[in-house]
C-alpha cells in the first residue's frame, strides 16, 4: 500500500469517527432534552461530574477531598443564582 493509499484509508477512517462522535453528541443532547422537564439538568450534570471525579479517587483521597472542598466552599460566599 502506497502512502496515498495509507493517509486516504487514515482519512475515511478519521471522519468515519468524526461522524459517530456527533451523532453521539446529538444522542446525549436528545437524552437530556428527554428529562429536563423531569428533573434539573444543570443539577443532574454537576452532580455526574462531581460523582466521576470522586470515581477517581481511593477512598482516603475521597476524604481529603471532601475536607479540602468545605474549606473553600467557606471561604466563597456563594450567591446562588437560579
């Protein structure tokens, strides 16, 4: 196979990928739409990126972290705005 062959295959195969990617974008964006009248969304996703975070950490760490956020999230004053 000659390299035009290898980058044009390498090419097809990039944007075969691009498109599943946004068809999956559009899949999440239409799941989420689904349930925003059901529930709050915005909370919903902090939540998940809170929970995916938290994957990631032993459990000692998990500790540490929820330590480490009550400190500064007493020293914003947070005005919640809805």
């Amino acid at each position: 196979m000659t390299d035009n062959e290898l980058v044009g295959e390498l090419v097809q195969r990039l944007m075969r990928v691009e498109h599943e990617i946004g068809l999956l974008r559009e899949d999440r964006k239409n799941l989420l739409d689904e349930y925003k009248d059901k529930m709050d969304i915005k909370v919903f996703q902090a939540a998940l990126r809170i929970a995916k975070i938290k994957a990631k950490l032993s459990s000692t760490s998990e500790d540490t972290l929820d330590s480490v956020l009550e400190v500064v999230e007493n020293k914003f004053s947070i005005d919640w705005i809805d």
